[in-house]
C-alpha cells in the first residue's frame, strides 16, 4: 500500500496545542490510524480470531481496547502483558500466551487465567505446562511449540529470532519427541505449531521457507494422535520507515494460504509493528543547537530513555519539524538530553531551519516507543495521547517525580 492510509494524521494545530498544554516529550496515537492498521490485517486475513496483535509493541490500554473492539486476540508475552489484556477487555479466550521465555510462574499464571493457548518453547516450559495443567478452567489445556527454524530474516541482528543460534524454541528435529510427551501428558492438548522468523521483514519467502519446513513437521506429527491443528506464523512485518511502501498483510497471508491449499490446518498471525507502528508520533522540543563533528546537532527533550530504537538498533525514524520545511543538506544530527553519547534520536537529516524552542515530530512512533522508555537519569516518562479529528486526550499522564520512587524505602 502506498497511500499509508494506517498513518498518523496529526495536525500543526493540534501538535502546538498538545506541546502548550500536555508539554513534551508526549506520544500521540491517531484512533483512526490504529483502526486502519488493523482493519488491513483483517481484510487479508478474513477472521479476526485469526489474528493476535503482538502486546508488545504497544500496550497503552486504551490503544489495546481499540484493537479489541476489532474483534482480533492478543499475543502475550509476560504476566504483566497478560494482566493489561484483561484490563483492556480481551476475553480470556481470545488471548495467546506467547512462545517466548517463560519461568514457571508465568506459565502457571497462563494457564489459571485461561487462556485460549500457550506456545511453549523450552523443555523447562513444557514441564511447568504438564505440572499445572489440571488448574487450566477449560478442560484439556491448548499448547503450541514454538519451533527455531533456523532461518535468518530481521532489520537488524538483534531482531532476527529464528536463527538457529537463536535463544528461541525447540530445533525442528527436537519436535517430535516433545510434541509425543505432550501429547501423551493428561490434561494437554498439543494442536499448534509456532514460529517468530524476526522483526522488520519485508518479503514473504522467509515465511515460506518456515511454512515449508513446518508442513514436513505436520507430516511426522500426524501419527502422534494429536495431528497439528494450527499453524502460527508469529509477527515481523515491518513498514518502510524511510518511505511509504509498505510491505502489505495480503501479500504474506495470500501467498501462505496458497501454499496451504488442500491441507486442514488453520493460519494464525501476530502482527504487532505492521499494526501500530504508523499511527504513533513523538512530540518534542528543541532544547538549543550545537556543533558535533563538525555537524550541526538539535538537542531536543526527548531522548532514548523515551525513545530506543536509534540506541538499540540505528533505526532512523522520519523526523520533521511541526512549522516549516526541511531545508539543506541531510547532514543535521537530533540528539537527546541524556549523559550518553548513544542518546540519538536521528542522523544526517535537513533540519537547518529549525530553532530552540521549535517543535519536532518523530514520526512511526507507536510500535516499540513508549512500551520501550525507561527511567533512566530519573526522567519521568512521557504522557501518552490518542487523538482523532476532533480532539485529543490524555490516556496516560507524564509521570510525576513521586512516581519515579513509588514503593522505595529507606532503611
Ligand atoms: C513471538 C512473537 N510474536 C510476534 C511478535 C511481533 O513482531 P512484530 O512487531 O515485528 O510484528 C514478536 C516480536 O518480538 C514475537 O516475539
């Protein structure tokens, strides 16, 4: 799609009023953008049942209970994920407690809560699930595995999670022999095979090649008497960051489904980037100009402590300024306040016009943003916005100082 129809809208006007009122830094998600980011998951996929947003990349309740009114599921990966999924209104049923590492407890608190399905992805998780199975409300408990492909696919080495180096799941001839002790284990129900390939995928062969190796697994696993009954394809498409092609849900659910013409056995999906990523800004101001290299540099009041992904992974996020043009040579640095030289928000970009004071938008903010942020420096976090045509409001407030020591005591 290249009109980005699931991208923010947000207006000078209402920017300059959000800045004056609510101050910055202040993440602001579009209602209308999130609804259309999961309105194209939807139409490629045909069932929302089939779809579990990935909780991960944004958990604002407020933002979580608009996906919800969609009718689609949610992947959890924590206890805390969990708990902000029922406290946004997702049914039990409709939650997947996902395949990445869990302690007992987490797998337990999974289980007495439950939820429609638990991928599992160590022996050590495997155990826990067969332990505490009969507290599961609903009769056998549904599990999947979570399978380490061995592929590598990812915008950055850091996101590629199905290498076979990986720190994720069971290697695919590990399969099996644990599908067989789950499936002989009372009170489980082993129907879905899983995988996550990474983060910021662009094309479907990744996916195929994963689909392709899981269907030789499905055939091993047919006469274990518990044939798989699913297929869950995990997230990691991502969006064009440096422009608007972004890789469509219909290219990567049509060429799956092809591939499974004829087979029973059911897809599911956890988006999570390619949903919310384009319906979130970061709104800052320009603290003062400086000289860094050689290069001009805006300071801004925002740094990676609201904001990671350029520290984490040199992701560059389209910057612009909320009055004015992008002018000169792309060789402007955006740095943040923090006491680390990392502390950067964007490089080479065409901000010479902008001043202290100034307002900038970190655009395609609203996957791994906030949901990121961090206390460090004891810098309160940032408020978080919904906004639409109309207005906005204030979903979650700017920390206070008190927050930032909330439960600690001194002996
Ligand atoms: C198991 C699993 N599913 C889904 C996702 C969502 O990925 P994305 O946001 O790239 O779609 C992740 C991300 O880490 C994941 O680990």
């Amino acid at each position: 799609m290249n009109n980005l129809s699931h991208a923010a809208r947000l207006s000078p006007d209402m920017l300059n009023a959000i800045a004056d009122e609510v101050g910055t830094p202040a993440y602001i998600y579009d209602v209308l953008a999130v609804e259309a980011g999961i309105r194209r998951w939807i139409d490629a996929v045909g069932d929302p049942a089939r779809i579990s947003f990935a909780a991960k990349a944004n958990t604002n309740l407020a933002v979580l209970a608009l996906l919800e009114r969609s009718g689609v599921g949610i992947e959890v990966a924590t206890p805390g994920e969990l708990a902000r999924a029922r406290a946004a209104g997702f049914p039990e049923g409709r939650i997947v407690l996902g395949g990445v590492p869990k302690s007992e407890s987490a797998v337990r608190a999974g289980i007495e809560a439950g939820v429609g399905m638990i991928v599992l992805q160590s022996g050590h998780e495997v155990e826990a699930a067969i332990r505490h199975a009969s507290s599961y409300p609903h009769g056998p408990l549904p599990v999947g595995l979570r399978v380490r492909p061995g592929i590598r696919a990812g915008a950055h080495p850091s996101l590629e999670t199905g290498r076979a180096d990986a720190k994720f799941g069971f290697a695919p001839d590990r399969i099996p022999e644990v599908w067989e002790r789950l499936a002989s284990a009372d009170r489980v129900r082993p129907r879905t095979l899983a995988f996550h390939l990474g983060s910021g995928l662009d094309a479907v062969d990744p996916y195929e090649q994963a689909v392709e190796l899981m269907l030789s697994l499905v055939k091993s696993l047919a006469a274990t008497g518990a044939p798989v009954a699913e297929l869950d394809v995990g997230g990691g498409l991502g969006i064009d960051y440096a422009g608007d092609r972004d890789p469509e849900p219909a290219m990567l659910v049509e060429a799956l489904a092809a591939r499974l013409e004829g087979v029973p056995i059911e897809l599911r999906f956890e988006p999570g980037r390619s949903v919310v990523a384009r319906a979130g800004g970061l709104l800052t101001r320009v603290l003062y100009r400086r000289e860094r290299n050689g290069r001009p540099a805006l300071v801004c009041d925002a740094g990676y402590t609201d904001f990671a992904r350029n520290a984490l992974y040199g992701a560059e996020h389209a910057i612009v300024p909320v009055e004015g043009e992008l002018t000169g040579e792309p060789i402007v640095e955006v740095l943040g306040p923090t006491c680390e030289s990392g502390d950067v928000l964007g490089t080479n970009r065409r901000l010479h016009a902008v001043r202290p004071g100034d307002l900038l938008l970190l655009r395609d903010a609203g996957a791994y943003g906030f949901v990121m942020a961090s206390n460090y420096n004891s810098r309160p976090r940032p408020p978080e916005l919904l906004a639409n045509r109309d207005g906005w409001k204030v979903v979650r407030p700017r920390e206070s100082l008190e927050d930032l020591w909330r439960g600690e005591v001194i002996s």
